[in-house]
C-alpha cells in the first residue's frame, strides 16, 4: 500500500489534492459496493483490504501514467532546445567570428528556454511543428525566443505571488508585443514552405493553435493585472490594457528578457 501511503504523505497541490478525492471516492465505491455483493458473512477486513488493493493499484496507474507523460514532455523540451542551439552553431560558423570561451557561454545561456516547462502545451504544439525549422531556421528560432519569453514575463510575475509586481502593466504590454511577433514569425513561414495547399491548410490550423495557446498565459498575466488594480486601486499610474487589440510589430524584437527582483528589462542578445 506504499502508493496511498506516499499520496496521503506528501505534500499536497492541486494535483496531489484531486488524486486523494479520486482515490477515497473509488475506495468507498468498492467497500460499500462489494458489501452489498458479498455474503453478508464475509469479513470486512476483507472487504477493506481489497478496497486498499484496488485503490493502490490505481494510484499506482495514475502516476506511472503521469510519469510516461512527464517523460514524453520532457524529451520534446530537449528536442526543441537542439533546434535553438543548431541554429546558434550555425550562425556562429557563418559569421566566422573568434568567440572567447566565456562570450560562447553568455550566448548559449541567452538562448536557453528556461520558461517553457511551465506550459505543457505549448511544447507539444512547438515540437509538433519542429519541421518547420528547416524550412526557415531564422523564424523558427524567433519564435522559439519569442513563446519562451512570454512563459518568462508569466514565470517571474507567479513567483511573487501573492504579490504582484509594480510593472505588472508594462510586462502585459510586452507579452502582447511578444505574442504579435510570434504570430507574425509563424506567418512568414508561408513563404518558405511547399506551395501546395495541403501546407497552406497546415500553417493556417497551426497558427490558429498557437494563438489560441500565447492567449491562454496573455490572459493569464491580463488577469494579474486586474487583480493589481484591484488590489491597489485607480490612480494617474494606472494603465487599461487590452490585449485583444493589434499593435505594430517588429519581428526581429523578441526580447531576451532579464528578470531582476523587481522589474525587468529587455535586451538583444542575437548571435
């Protein structure tokens, strides 16, 4: 019974507090259900224990499951990271130029994704897209930079909660920027993929995904926002963003983003 035991151990989350509900519900299900099947003489510790079982096994399930899942997840964040530094090699070859040791490290570790991990779906979605990269490293690489450091701007403001940070507006305004260019980058590929329709229909469906994706931590941050104003109240310093609402965009700006502990601030780190 080791499985219900480590669940009922830990510490609990989100996750952690609806497997514990799943998990009494199909234990009480079993116990009063065998109950009314069994000869009204059979034991109830055997009864209970064969509850115990049933309800180990599926726990027991649930986290195996979740582990193939995590592991899965896993490897797509490293299959997409490769893509980042192919094409970093690359354009370290083409421009020829002598890299000290400590100049190669500052730019691999510019173009880590070190945010992505908090959105599962997103990483499904890039890596169901990875082909794309040889159809225009240049693009693929901006948007890689550019979802990764939406998840970023999203990552730095959850790790002040329950407090928000005093530039929660402007770190909405330069996701939305950020969400504008990948939408754009994600277009352009239009222009370097096979010109037959069934590639067209692909890049459309796809992009039509993706936004619906970037909205979901667009929103998020909006969210945070609101929740700030509340907090805080309405006074001269108070921005109303809307984040459906189009901007102009530059599709060479997605930002690496340099959260430091109170604010933040942008910075080309291109090869």
């Amino acid at each position: 019974m080791d499985e219900i035991v480590n669940l009922f151990k830990n510490e609990n989350g989100y996750y952690k507090r609806r497997l514990q509900f799943n998990v009494i519900l199909i234990f009480v299900v079993i116990f009063f259900l065998f109950s009314k099947i069994f000869n009204p003489n059979t034991s109830t510790i055997i009864i209970l224990i064969f509850a115990l079982f049933i309800s180990n096994m599926f726990v027991k399930s649930t986290n195996n499951t979740n582990n193939d899942v995590n592991e899965k997840i896993f490897y797509k964040l490293q299959s997409l990271q490769e893509k980042m530094f192919d094409y970093i090699n690359n354009q370290i070859k083409l421009k020829k130029k002598k890299n000290t040791k400590e100049d190669l490290d500052k730019i691999y570790k510019a173009n880590i994704l070190d945010s992505l991990y908090i959105d599962s779906n997103l990483i499904d979605f890039l890596y169901s897209v990875i082909t794309l990269y040889d159809y225009n490293p240049d693009e693929f690489y901006l948007l890689l930079k550019g979802v990764n450091n939406i998840l970023k701007l999203r990552k730095e403001i959850e790790d002040y909660l329950p407090n928000v940070p005093q530039n929660i507006a402007e770190m909405l305004e330069t996701a939305i920027k950020l969400k504008v260019n990948c939408l754009n980058n994600f277009q352009n590929f239009i222009y370097t993929i096979p010109k037959i329709n069934k590639m067209n229909k692909y890049l459309n469906e796809s992009i039509t995904e993706l936004a619906i994706l970037l909205n979901n931590s667009i929103t998020t941050i909006h969210n945070y926002n609101k929740d700030y104003i509340k907090k805080n109240g309405i006074n001269n310093m108070t921005k109303f963003i809307e984040i459906n609402k189009t901007k102009p965009f530059d599709q060479f700006s997605n930002y690496a983003i340099v959260p430091t502990q109170n604010s933040f601030k942008l910075i080309d780190l291109y090869v």
